[in-house]
C-alpha cells in the first residue's frame, strides 16, 4: 500500500471518529438538559412555594387533630394500622402525595410490647412513576404488659432523618418536613456518580 493510499485512510478514520465524538458530545449535552429540567421540576414539586399556605391568623387558633387510639385490649396489628390511616386523614397534606404502611416488626420489653411500622411518602409523577426518593414516618405503639386492658396504648412518631418525638395531638404535621427528606436525598443523588 503507497503512502498515499495510507494518508487517506488515516484521514477517513480521523473524520469517522472526528464525527462520533461530536455526535456523543451533542447526546450528552441534550441528555444534560434534560435531566436539568427534570431535576428542576422535581424541585418545585418538592419546594415550599409549591406547598399549601395558610393565612398567619390561621396559625394562631389552629386546632391540632387527633383520634382515639386504641386500647390495650383492642390492639392487633390491622387494627394499629387502620388507626395510622385514620390519624394522617387528619394532616394537611397536597393530593400528590402517595404512602404505604408497612409493619417492622415487634420488640419485646420487661414491661411492654413496642410495635413499630413505617409510613414511607413519594410523589410519583407521569414522567417519574417509581420516584427517586421517599421519606419515612416511624410509628411506635407501646403496648403495656402490666397496665389495665382498658387503658390506651402509647404511640409516638418521628420523621426520617430527625430526632424529634412527636405525639399525636401535640404537635402539627407539616408538609415540608417530608419534602425536606426527599430533596436532601435527590441532592446526594445527584452528588454521587455512578
């Protein structure tokens, strides 16, 4: 083969991959921009400007919701788990919200029960169905070995990440306390690359 013969060959080669490279460069950048968009719509779901807002005279008298729990006697798993329904039926919350209740297990004490389930929350979109972060509610029934069976069982809850123990009828649910969960978890995804 002359010289000639192997210079043009080199120049095809060099235009072919000249020409992938480009078109990897112009995808990446397109796939950038998209995941740039969704990301951003992620964001506002989860911001607090997207969040329900009351007017500050509705702060002052807000009457915190609660429901009966259950006694003693009248404890079973099914029935702690409709009560978990029924209490977050009374939480202020948008209508994009999705969770599921799943029981973890029991821990045997000396003196009581403490059955433990977990509320996890997403916001599945059209584009997103299987979403890229939940966040977890922890509810604990304390269910007494050595009190009455007409007394009522002790639950408490936390959220994920945070330390502080919530009563029911003590404190006020709050949205954004489970959208700061997931954006703090979309922002270490998009930290970590694969």
């Amino acid at each position: 083969m002359s010289s000639d013969g192997i210079d043009e060959f080199a120049e095809v080669a060099h235009g072919v991959v000249d020409t992938v490279i480009e078109k990897a460069i112009t995808r990446l950048k397109h796939e950038t921009l998209q995941r740039q968009k969704t990301l951003e719509s992620i964001r506002f779901d989860l911001s607090r400007e997207n969040t329900i807002t009351y007017p500050a005279s509705q702060y002052e008298d807000y009457d915190i919701k609660n429901i009966d729990w259950l006694t003693i006697g009248e404890f079973t798993n099914e029935a702690a788990e409709n009560r978990i329904h029924e209490f977050i039926k009374t939480w202020d919350y948008q209508d994009s919200w999705q969770y599921c209740i799943d029981f973890l297990g029991e821990d045997d004490h000396e003196f009581d029960i403490r059955y433990r389930f977990r509320v996890m929350w997403s916001i599945p979109t059209r584009r997103k169905p299987v979403p890229r972060a939940t966040a977890s509610v922890y509810f604990t029934f304390e269910v007494s070995k050595i009190k009455p069976k007409n007394y009522p069982v002790e639950v408490y809850y936390v959220f994920e990440t945070n330390r502080l123990v919530h009563k029911p009828g003590r404190s006020r649910f709050r949205e954004h306390w489970l959208k700061d969960i997931i954006q703090s978890k979309v922002i270490v995804l998009e930290a970590i690359d694969f």
